[in-house]
C-alpha cells in the first residue's frame, strides 16, 4: 500500500494563513474543500463567511487560494479590518495573464467551470469581451472571432486541453495560449493515472464537495481499476477491501496528510 498526497502548497498557505493571522478572523469561503481541515479551522476560532458582505469591521479577511475579482478585493479592503491575500501564486498568475490580455486588446476566454470561484475571479480580470467554455463542444459554439487570448482554470484536465485549442482555433484567427495549468495537479493526476495500473484498487481521499478529488477517482474508473471514495478513515467499506493484494491510497490537493495516514493505518491494520 502506498499513499500519496496531501494539501497543496496554496490551499497549505492560506489555512496557514488564517491560523496565524492576529485576531479575530474570517475565511470568504472554505479554505479547503475538505472537512477535516475546515473543522479545525473553525475549532482554531477562524469564522467562514460566504460573502463580503458578512465581514465584520472588527475582522481580518483572508481570501483563499482560488482568488476574487478586483472589485470584491476592494470591497474586502474598504469594509474588513484587513486583508491577507491567500490567492495562489499560480491563479494570481491566471489573472494576470488575463487582464494583461485584455489591456493589449485581446478579448479573452477562460477555459474552466464558470462557477468556481476561481474562474469568476478570473474573469474579473479579463475585461468586458471576456468568454468562458468548459470543453471542446461549447467552445466551437463561439462566434468567430479575429482573436482571442485563452487562459485556463488552474485544475483543468490536462488531457482536455488539446481538444479544446483546436476547437477554439475554429472559431478565431489567432490565439494566443497562456498555460496557466498548475503542475501539482496534473502530476497527481498522472500518479493515480500510474498506480491505477499497478494496485488492484485505488482509495482516494478528500471532500465530498472537492471536485480534485472528484477528477482523480475518475481517472481510476477509466482504467477500469475499482476505486473508493471517502472523506475519513471511518468511511472505509472494509468487507469488500480485503479481497485485493495490493491497494493505492492517493488524495487531492485539498486532502490533509493525517487524512491519507489515517486512512492507510485502518486498512494496514485491516
Ligand atoms: S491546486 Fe495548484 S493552483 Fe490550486 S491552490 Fe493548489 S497549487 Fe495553487
């Protein structure tokens, strides 16, 4: 048996953050879409808001790793006591490329679900003109345009990526690719892709919400590996588990480390 994973470094720094920062305090949304790490944030005293608007005046904000739009990072300023800015260095990346974009005239599309949190910072970034697809299908449904500058949600599948450029190269005349994927998924994708062939089956670990954790378990279904998805230890079905040899644990990046050895531990004793 062997796990792997683990939070990532940017969900890492802004619970890290928001156990740090002095007095009282407020998440705008989980910190980590997972509820381990949620609950001893709220345990920690750490207060999860679900909108600008419920930040006290008395509080310190911290914004998470997916980032927020300019306007609501102004309106945390004006309204909260302070702000720690927890954007992932790799979203704040995506942002940038948008709104450098968009300032040079080129009309953007963001490549990613519209309603994660971090596609709609992003696309507060990209200026008025902006476009957002999720796959290959919806983007050849564009209208043509002379140009257009592509910027990806950062857990995009990588395996998708391909697909979508030639079907966006359709509908435009000249693109131009900014690769904000993050490595650290895609690489944990390829792990779970690797030891869904060597393992008889594959657990993976993380929040029932977290759609990371969600992609990795899919990636097992299709290599025809069985796979089991839990949030703790306590949720492992261990009747069916005995019957394989050898067994992977892996989970997302928003998956704490005790988790995956919590996990490991019951089926090791098992
Ligand atoms: S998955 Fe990648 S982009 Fe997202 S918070 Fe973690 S390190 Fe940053």
């Amino acid at each position: 048996m062997m796990p792997g994973g683990g939070l990532c470094f940017g969900v890492k720094r802004a619970v890290e953050a928001a156990r740090n920062a002095p007095g009282p305090t407020a998440a705008l949304g989980e910190l980590a879409h997972n509820p381990k790490v949620m609950d001893d944030l709220r345990r920690a005293g750490v207060r999860i808001i679900e909108s600008r608007e419920d930040a006290g005046p008395d509080e310190t904000v911290i914004v998470r790793s997916h980032g927020v739009a300019p306007e609501v990072m102004a309106n945390l300023e004006a309204n909260a006591r302070d702000v720690i800015d927890a954007t992932c260095p790799r979203v704040r990346r995506a942002q940038l490329a948008a709104s450098r974009s968009a300032a040079e005239g080129w009309p953007v599309v963001v490549v990613g679900r519209a309603s994660h949190p971090e596609v709609e910072g992003v696309v507060g970034y990209a200026g008025d003109a902006t476009e957002v697809v999720s796959d290959a299908g919806e983007a050849r449904r564009l209208p043509h345009r002379d140009r257009r500058a592509v910027v990806f949600q950062t857990t995009f599948d990588p395996s998708s990526v391909d697909e979508v450029l030639e079907a966006l190269g359709s509908v435009t005349g000249e693109l131009k690719v900014h690769d904000t994927l993050c490595t650290v998924v895609a690489h944990r994708r390829e792990t779970v892709a690797r030891l869904a062939e060597e393992v008889d089956a594959v657990v993976v670990v993380g929040g029932a919400n977290s759609s990371n954790t969600a992609a990795l378990a899919q990636v097992v279904k299709k290599a025809g590996t069985p796979v089991y998805c839990v949030e703790r230890a306590k949720d492992l079905p261990m009747e069916g588990l005995g019957e394989y040899a050898t067994l992977a644990v892996i989970g997302g990046t928003s998956t704490p480390w005790e988790s995956l050895e919590e996990v490991a531990a019951r089926l090791k004793g098992y």
